[in-house]
C-alpha cells in the first residue's frame, strides 16, 4: 500500500502553525493523563506508523519537515 506523491500538494499549510504553544500541549497532555509524554515523542509515532504502512519516505519527510531523507529514516 504506497501513497503517490503526486497527491502531496506542495502548497499544503503546515499541520501546526508556529503558535502551537508548549502552554497548549501541556494543557492536552493533562487533560490526557499523560505527564511524561514528549510532543516528539507524537511525531517520532506519527512517522513511524507512516513508514510501517508504505508511506514513501518522501512524504513523511515532508509533512515531518525534515531536511533530508536521512533524517526521516
């Protein structure tokens, strides 16, 4: 099951914008019971569940802002 990149809209608005505050994910975390849990911890998941089910790596890259494949994988 892969995913084209030719449906990633390179003109695509970020998932979170910059005023995601830590106040906010604080607030969630709280309210979920979950103390210790890092927001990157969510995006290390998020990427991971993508890759496990065929995402290519390009697009993971991508909505993960990362600056190279590398780093993604």
């Amino acid at each position: 099951m892969h995913q084209r990149l030719s449906c990633f809209n390179p003109k695509q608005e970020k998932i979170f914008n910059r005023r995601f505050s830590q106040y906010r994910w604080t607030k969630i975390r709280e309210k979920l019971g979950l103390c210790d849990f890092k927001f990157h911890d969510l995006r290390k998941t998020f990427g991971s569940v993508l890759a496990q089910n065929g995402v290519f790596t390009a697009v993971v890259q991508r909505l993960l802002e990362h600056s190279s494949p590398d780093l993604t994988n």
